[in-house]
C-alpha cells in the first residue's frame, strides 16, 4: 500500500527537475489523490444517508476530475492541472450548493453558511499549489475561489435559490457577505506571508544544503591531493637521495671536465687573439688599398684625360677618331668611379663634429639649392615639423636631406602634382624624419634587396649614378642610426630616418659599425 501511495504521488517527477518544482508536484499529487478519496467516501456517505439522488452523484463526478488531475500529471501538463484544480474546487462547491437547494424542498439558513465556508476554505488550494514567484498563475488560482464567493447570492438568485427568494431574512445577512470576503483576504494574505517565510527558508536550507554538499566535496577533492601529495612526497625522498647520489658523481666529473675547459678555454683565447690581430691587418690593407684606389689613380687618369682633350682631332682619321672619343668615355667614366670612391672614403674617415642644428634653417638652404629642380616640376613641399632642433653633423645630415628630396623631385610621376611631405617627431630617445612623395614608387619585392647598395638604379628612363641612397645610408649608421623605406609602385615612397639625440657615436665606432 505504501509503495502505491508513493508511485502515485511521483507521478511526472523527473530526475532533471528541480527540488522545489518536485515537492510541489508531490503536493499536488497526493492533494488530488486524497480529494479522489475522500470524495469517494463522500459520495457513499451521501448515497446512505441523504434522501437526495442528486448529491452522491455529484460528489462522485467529482472524484472523476481528481483523478484526471492525476493523468494530467503524469503526461507533464503540471500548471494546468494545478489551475483545474485551484477553479474546479470552489467552482464544483458552488454548483453542488445550488443543485443542492434546487432539490431540496425545505433550504435551512445554515445551508446558506456551510457552503461558503467551504469556498473560504478553497483559497489555500493555489496557495499550496503555486510557489511565489509564480505570480501569474497564483493569481489565476487564487480568482476562481474569490469570485465564487464574491458571486454567491448573485449566482443562487440566477438559479431562483437566493437567500431572500426562498422566504428567509436576517438582518446580518448583508454584512455577513462582507465578512467573508474579508476574510478571504485575510486567509490569503496569511498564508501567503507564511508561503513567503516558508519558501525563504527552504531557499535558505537549500543553499545551506549546496554549500555543504561542496565544501564536502571539497574535502574530498582535498584528503585525495593530501594522499597524492603525501605518496609523491615519499617517492620525491627517494627520487631526491638517488639524485644527490648522483649529483656527488656528476660534480666529481664536472671538476675534472672544467679543468680540462679552463685549459681548452686558454688555447681557444690565444687563437681568437691571434685571429682578431690579422684581421685587424687586413682590414687596414683594404683601407690602404681603397685609399691607394682613390688617390694614386687619380692623378694618372687625370693626366689621360688632359691629353685626349689636346689631341688634334682633326688631324686624326675617323677611325682613331672615334677610339678617342671611346677612350675619353672611359676615362670620364673611370674618373667618376674613383670620385665617388674617394667621396664614400672621406665620409667613413671623417671626423664628427656633432652639434646642435636648427632643423628649419638646414631646410631651408637644401630647399634653396633644389629650387630650379622644385620649380621645374612645379613641387608642393609640405613642412610638418615637432622637433625644431637635432643632434648631429651638419653636412651629413644637409647630404641626407639634399639627397632624399633630390630623388622626391627626380622620381615624380608625370601628369600627376609633385607633392612631398617633410616631418619630424621624437621617437625613441631619438628624432625620426619622414620624407614623403607621391612619386614613381619602388617596387621593393623585386629591388628590396639592393635599394641602399652602390649603383643600384631601378628606373632607367631617369638620370642618376645610383649612389645617393647608398650615401644616406652611410651617413645615417655612421650617425648610429637607421633608414627604412615604404613604397609601392606608382604610389609614392616614404623614407624614414631615425638619429639618436643622447649619446653621440664616436668616429671609430661609426667606422666599425658602417
């Protein structure tokens, strides 16, 4: 029988559903089960006892709606059966009280009292039923038992069964209406308030319930990481014996291998010092050579040209001539190579007078000398300096500038409005010059590669030796600097130059760097 009475009141409880919605599914169920009993017993007590055919079986139906209550639960229509059963109790007490005196041929008083009892006994229904936060729905229950009370007299006088058209008076009748639905508001919000602190400490128990399931767990969770610790603890002791046996024969071995290294080590210096002297000489062979370059052959292809330039041509047959003119190419040729050579000498050998220079006045005078050239092109030169003053060596930084606007001018695109853009701002204890244009571009992908090397041209159609972006970037690293290119064909080039302002480099060490 127990067993029975349990299934019976699980019916449509899930393992998924939360604990408060499955206690009041349990409620639900066991009210609804109870009902069906007890109008069962009812309804046999009604058949013996009353003399009225009607009422047994009313009472009976009854019991029919409990059970469907039941069904409804087990197929999952919770909420609706909780509001069938919240409307159909007082709805079923009111129609069972009018049936009632509708055959019956003598209605007494009390008749009219026990009814309404019953329907102001209706209202804890939805109360049990609906948790709280369930605001609609135990409004909705909550109505179906208020308006059978609130409509008693009106719907007995619709049926011809009032309470005055049956014969009866009194004088307190009127105000027992009242009464009654103000204490059906005064139940309500009783039990309401007790639903409240009831539901509030069930929450609380709930949480207190959870805190302790985890911090259960976590003592759990913490007594195996003891014993997992305490086991590697063991095994770490034994582990850390073995190790320092080991170490004692490995720091054995290790003396023994750094003598042999301090001995190993000693030879190696002597080679490396050995090494670096004939390096050194080398080095100072090519200097003597690049020098002897620059200067000695100077002097003979001088003389070579001086004597092309007086020799009669006209006296010379065509074909001599024309070697003689082939010859003097040369020599010019030759004469710019080792000009350029003696140029790039004397700026890896010269001495850096670092000073403070007005950066707005040098432009000014390389833009001076540019003038023909920006003027032929009718050149927008755009100035947008933040730093008004750099650290560093004037012709140099004269030769960077000349040079980067120079080829901004040079390498405009035809057809389209000359612009260049010049700007200046602190960056990295240093200043970083931008020199933009809107030229021919670089195509860095293809000349990347050998854009700062010397005599390197990319845009044949266009007149230059190819050195001046090699020079910039001798002068800028002899600076202990650096310069970066961005450009793309037929879109423009933008160089970046960046000088250090808080520690000159020294002339040796610009040369060893360069």
């Amino acid at each position: 029988m127990g067993e029975l009475w349990n299934r019976i009141s699980r019916l449509g409880i899930t393992q998924d559903m939360s604990a408060l919605k499955a206690r009041i599914l349990l409620l639900t169920n066991r009210i609804a089960l109870i009902l069906l009993l007890l109008s069962v017993v009812l309804a046999a007590a009604a058949y013996f006892t009353l003399s009225n055919s009607v009422t047994a079986p009313l009472i009976l139906l009854t019991a029919v709606f409990y059970f469907g209550v039941l069904l409804l639960n087990r197929r999952g229509f919770f909420n609706l059966s909780r509001l069938g059963m919240s409307a159909f109790v007082p709805m079923a007490t009111l129609a069972v009280a009018v049936i009632i005196k509708r055959n019956t041929p003598q209605v007494e008083e009390i008749q009219y009292f026990n009814s309404r009892i019953v329907l102001l006994l209706t209202a804890i229904i939805p109360l049990t039923l609906f948790l709280l936060r369930e605001k609609k729905l135990l409004a909705l229950g909550l109505a179906a038992p208020f308006l059978c009370l609130a409509l008693y007299d009106p719907i007995h006088e619709l049926f011809g069964v009032d309470f005055y058209q049956l014969g009866h008076s009194s004088a307190v009748y009127d105000f027992l209406d009242f009464l009654l639905l103000v204490l059906f508001a005064l139940i309500a919000a009783a039990f309401l308030y007790y639903k409240m602190m009831l539901e509030k400490a069930e929450l609380d128990l709930m949480s207190g319930n959870n805190q302790l399931r985890q911090l259960y767990q976590e003592l759990g969770r913490r007594h195996e990481e003891i014993q997992a610790q305490a086991e590697k603890l063991v095994e770490g002791q034994q582990q850390l014996q073995e190790a320092n046996q080991l170490i004692e024969q490995q720091k054995e071995l290790l003396q023994a291998e750094n003598t042999q290294l301090h001995a190993h080590l000693l030879e190696k210096n002597k080679i490396l010092e050995a090494s670096n002297q004939e390096l050194h000489s080398r080095i100072e062979e090519l200097r003597q050579f690049s020098y002897t370059i620059s200067h000695n052959l100077r002097g003979p292809v001088a003389s070579l040209l001086g004597l092309i330039n007086i020799f009669d041509f006209d006296n010379a047959t065509p074909h001599n001539r024309q070697l003689l003119l082939h010859a003097k190419t040369a020599s010019q040729a030759l004469d710019t190579v080792i000009c350029d050579l003696s140029q790039v000498l004397q700026i890896r050998e010269g001495k850096l007078d670092m000073e403070q220079i007005a950066l707005p006045h040098l432009l000014e005078n390389v833009l001076l000398s540019l003038k023909s050239e920006q003027e032929a092109c009718a050149a927008e030169i755009r100035q947008e300096l933040q730093v008004q003053e750099i650290q560093g060596v004037k012709s140099y930084l004269h030769s960077i500038l000349y040079n980067l606007i120079s080829n901004a001018i040079k390498y405009h695109k035809p057809g389209r409005p000359c612009s260049i853009t010049i700007k200046s701002s602190s960056m990295m204890q240093g200043v970083l010059l931008e020199i933009s244009d809107n030229g021919v571009g670089i195509d860095l992908e293809r000349h990347g590669a050998n854009l700062f090397k010397m005599y390197k041209r990319f845009h044949e159609n266009r007149e230059g030796r190819g050195l001046g972006l090699y020079l910039i970037k001798v002068q800028t690293e002899i600076l202990g600097g650096y310069i970066e290119v961005r450009s793309q064909p037929d879109q423009g080039s933008t160089f970046l130059v960046w000088l250090p302002q808080q520690h000159p480099i020294s002339p040796l060490a610009s040369l060893a760097s360069a």
